[in-house]
C-alpha cells in the first residue's frame, strides 16, 4: 500500500507543475523542489508581462540528469523557433533576457534517475534597462546601474585570468529594447587554460598571448550553441611551432589539424 501511495503522489506531482506565471518577480521550481523531480515530467511554464515590457529569468540551482532531463526556456512561445537555451546536468547559465513580453520554461524527464531539479527566479524589466548581466564563478562584478548607455566591469579573483571582454555597455537592442552588448567573460585558474564558452561571440586565446606559451600544454575550450546554431571560428593571429605544437578543431565535418 505504501509503494502504491508513493508512486501515486510522484504521478500527481507531474501532472500538476507548470501553468501560467504573472507579476513583476517571482520564482519557478522543477516539482518536488529541491527534493528530486519525478519521472515522466512534462511542464510548461509561461511568463506573461505587459507588452513595452521584458523578462529576466536567472537560474539559481540546476542539477538534472544530464542529457536526459531537460529545460528548455523560449524566447516567446514554446515553439522551435524560439528557443533560447537547453539545458541540462549542473552549469549554471548567464541570466536570459526576453526579447518581448513573453518568456516560456519547459522541463521534461525520462522514466529513470532523478536529481534536486532547478529553481529559477524572473523579474520583469522595462525596455530600457538590460538586465543583471550575472555574476561569474571566481569573478567580480562591478557597477550596479544596468540601463541604457551604463557600463559594468568584470574583474578575477586572485589566482584567476579574465577570459573575454572585461567591460560590457547596455545598447540599443535591434528590436529597441536593450542588451549587453558582448557576453559574460569567464576567469580561468592562471596556469590553467581551456574551458566552455556560452554565448553569442567571444574570444579564445592561447596562454599568456600575445606573450610565448608555454611547453607542454593541453588545452580543450569546447564551444557551445544553441540547437540549430552555426559557430564561425575566425583567427586573427595565428603562429605555433611548425611540426611539433598542433590546434585541432573538431565538430566540423572532419577533424582539422593546425
């Protein structure tokens, strides 16, 4: 009786997540939060705000199944065309932006293995301002004005290297709105090097460039785009050890050897 009761109440659970989601901030949770998600999960979460206005969604814990349990979140309705990000395992995403007045979350499961879930937290914005651009693992940010024309600055702590653009300024948006105008850096361990990049552009550099690098490294940056993205990978410098230093670039059709 007690296994039935069980699996009884985890089925109930996942026929009664998702659903319409109003106000200027709020929080959404994966059922069963932070205790595990059932199985067979299939939830919608739609955010709905006034039209001049956007929404700003930043995750505060992921930790899901990798590949197999997923959330999607949709630029809009919950439609292909406008997914904005998928995601799965445990890497905490940059917060997302909406492009208008209408933000989707759907979350689904597989029949097996469970995990704490996700928990996320919007806020609605005006169109003139971006958005926190979000803090970054061993990083600081600074500057607290996120409007139209301001600037914040990310720096590392102690022991870490600034990858990307130190500097980001909130712009005019194609659709009017506003956004940053380069993604979040990252700041890696000094004496490390690779790691994976989110984002819409960005850049990749050998240790210590433009300065020598140093003898016997192994390096792996992995790339990472939405679903039914290209990446274009574009060098501007480029000079190695001929023979015995090599960059090989996979996930193209075959592998290339530089």
């Amino acid at each position: 009786m007690y296994i039935f009761l069980h699996v009884l109440s985890l089925s109930l659970l996942a026929e009664s997540c998702g659903g319409v989601v109003q106000g200027l901030n709020g929080t959404i949770e994966s059922p069963g939060f932070p205790h595990g998600y059932p199985n067979y999960a299939n939830c919608t979460w739609l955010i709905i705000t006034g039209e001049r206005n956007r929404i700003q969604l930043t995750f505060v814990t992921l930790a899901l199944e990798e590949d197999f349990d997923i959330v999607s979140v949709y630029d809009g309705q919950p439609s292909p065309g406008n997914l904005k990000m998928r995601l799965s395992g445990f890497m905490l995403p940059s917060p997302v932006v909406s492009s208008g007045s209408i933000l989707a979350l759907w979350f689904t499961t597989d029949f097996a293995v469970s995990a704490q879930g996700f928990k996320a937290v919007y806020e609605v914005l005006p169109s003139h301002t971006c958005g926190t651009p979000g803090l970054i693992p061993n990083g600081v940010i600074h500057g607290s004005r996120y409007n139209m024309g301001d600037k914040i600055r990310y720096s590392c702590e102690s022991g870490f290297v600034l990858e990307g653009h130190s500097i980001l300024t909130c712009i005019v948006s194609p659709g009017s709105g506003a956004q940053w105008d380069f993604p979040s850096p990252f700041c890696r361990a000094e004496g490390a090097c690779g790691g994976t990049l989110r984002g819409t552009a960005g850049s990749i550099t050998s240790p210590g460039y433009p300065a020598e690098y140093d003898n016997n490294l192994d390096c792996t940056w992995s790339i990472l785009a939405e679903p039914g993205d290209t990446i274009a990978l574009v060098f501007n410098d480029f000079l190695l050890e001929d023979k015995y230093d090599f960059l090989e670039i996979s996930g193209t059709e075959a592998p290339s050897i530089w």
